[in-house]
C-alpha cells in the first residue's frame, strides 16, 4: 500500500524491530479467548477504521508496543514504529460517574451468580445488561467514546500504533477483566466493597482474634533434635527423581499478556524449572562439583 506525500505517492515504512517488545500470545486467528476480550475487539472492529487495524494486529504480534499501562480512563504506551524514537500513544475513555457505579454495584450485588463470579475474578456475561441498565456501557458504543492520539506522523486516527494497542488491551482483559473497569474508572477492590465482599466478616475476624489469642507452640530446646528432625524423617524422602511434569502450574495459566521473551511462556518456564530440578537432583546425590572461580 502507498500513502501521499506532499511532493506524492510513497512505498510504507517498515517499523524497526523492538528489543523486549510485549508480543500477542496468539499467532493467529482471535486475540482474545474470553468473551468480554472478544466483545472489546468486535466493538473496536465494528467501527469503519478500515485497513489499519489488520496492521495494527500485525504490530502487536511482531511486539512492536514496548511498554503499555491503564490508569483510571487512560491508557498510555509506546509503540516501536520505523524512527528511532518510539511513538507515544494514548487512549482516553471517559470513566463512569460514581453514583452510576453505586447502581451498578447495587443491582450486582442482587444477583448472586454475578456478585460470585466477579469475586472469583471472572466477567459475567449478564453484567453487560447491568451496565446497559443504568445507561452506563461497558463497553464503547460507538469511536468518539475513544479518544486517541499518537506522536507519529500518520494523519489516520486511529492509526496502526493505536491499533496495535487496542488489540493488546483486549489480551490484558483477557487475563484480567478488572483492567476493564480500571479503564472504566473502578478499581477491584473499590468495586468489591461496593458489592459488600470487601473486608473480612465478623466470623473471620473472631477466628483471627482467636488465632492470635493461643499460646504459641514453642521450639526444642535439645539441639540434636531441632537438627535431625522427627524421627521416621528419612522414610519420608523414598526415591528422589525428576516428575515427569515439572511445571503443572505454569500450564494453567497459560499465555502471559506481558511476556517479552522470544519463546511463549510456559514453554520457556518448563525448561528453566527443568534445568533448575536437574541441578537441585545432582547437588542432592552429591554429583555436583562447585566451580573453583565461584568460592
């Protein structure tokens, strides 16, 4: 594609490759796997934006946006294009009226299922009609709900840079939904008190004053036993071997929004872990010999 100059028609620059980069999770198709994450992107592309977005889908992969953070009805971040200096973005969301928030939280928290699914961190799917009643929505309605501005020269608006960061949100929201009504202007514990599930209960806060109020167990005073431990200790340890699975954890959580490494994350996590168990096995059977640069 060309754009025009002043002095005419000119073949597109090609952006500079950004070192640390924050590169989208997927490869292809969708970038969000939530359906809030979805509606974000469906909304944004329901907009007559045109070509841009397709680019700015490209930049995200490439990890072209090197920093990106969301504040109370902004966002702010810096997108690596064909300069050398990065390209200043920002994204401006009005934030909701706290009085329009108190009903928001009012009508939630009527609704058990809703009030349970957002303090287990997840986005309901009926509270879109919550919003929607209090003439507040979630989401934008239309593109002068967003205010963008970015400092390279492309009169477009928005353009790739912003485009970019758009679809990066939608993998940030993915992983967290409260990010959202951070942009939103709610933050997760402000909107969790709104709900009445902030704080601790009378209940908890007897079985801590209960907890603190018993005697502490105290230690031996029998220093060969404080070192060797119970007895039966050693049957304890049976065989010692790498697991066959060294990070179940780290399969869980699948993608990391943020990750900036070459390699996804669980599979760079998997073979750090790994190396690092080899090790602990070889220190342990005492087949590990300690560099002499190293005491």
């Amino acid at each position: 594609m060309v754009r025009w100059h002043e002095f005419g028609y000119y073949p597109p620059s090609r952006p500079r490759e950004a070192k640390g980069g924050i590169k989208a999770q997927s490869k292809r198709g969708a970038l969000a796997s939530s359906w809030w994450g979805q509606r974000w992107i469906a909304t944004l592309e329901s907009f007559p934006i045109g070509a841009r977005l397709g680019r700015g889908r490209s930049y995200a992969r490439k990890g072209q946006v090197i920093s990106l953070e969301i504040d109370k009805g902004r966002v702010a971040a810096e997108v690596q294009g064909s300069r050398t200096r990065p390209y200043a973005v920002s994204i401006t969301m009005k934030p909701i009226a706290t009085s329009k928030w108190r009903k928001i939280a009012k009508q939630a928290s009527e609704n058990l299922l809703v009030a349970a699914k957002l303090m287990a961190g997840e986005m309901p799917p009926e509270i879109e009609e919550v919003f929607a009643d209090v003439r507040a929505p979630l989401f934008p309605t239309n593109q002068r709900d967003l205010a963008t501005r970015c400092s390279c020269p492309d009169w477009s608006n928005p353009c790739k840079h912003v485009a970019a960061v758009y679809y990066l949100l939608a993998e940030a929201f993915d992983r967290d939904p409260f990010l959202l009504f951070r942009l939103r202007g709610m933050e997760r514990d402000s909107l969790l008190a709104l709900l009445g599930l902030g704080g601790t209960t009378g209940d908890e806060e007897a079985l801590v004053a209960e907890a603190q109020a018993a005697p502490a167990e105290p230690l031996t005073t029998d220093p060969e036993a404080f070192w060797s431990g119970p007895k039966g200790y050693d049957v304890l340890l049976k065989e010692v071997a790498v697991p066959g699975h060294p990070v179940p954890m780290a399969s869980h959580l699948g993608g990391f929004p943020f990750w900036r490494g070459e390699k996804n994350f669980g599979p760079s996590v998997s073979e750090i872990n790994e190396r690092a168990m080899r090790n602990g096995l070889r220190m342990f059977t005492g087949d590990w010999e300690i560099p002499a640069d190293s005491e």
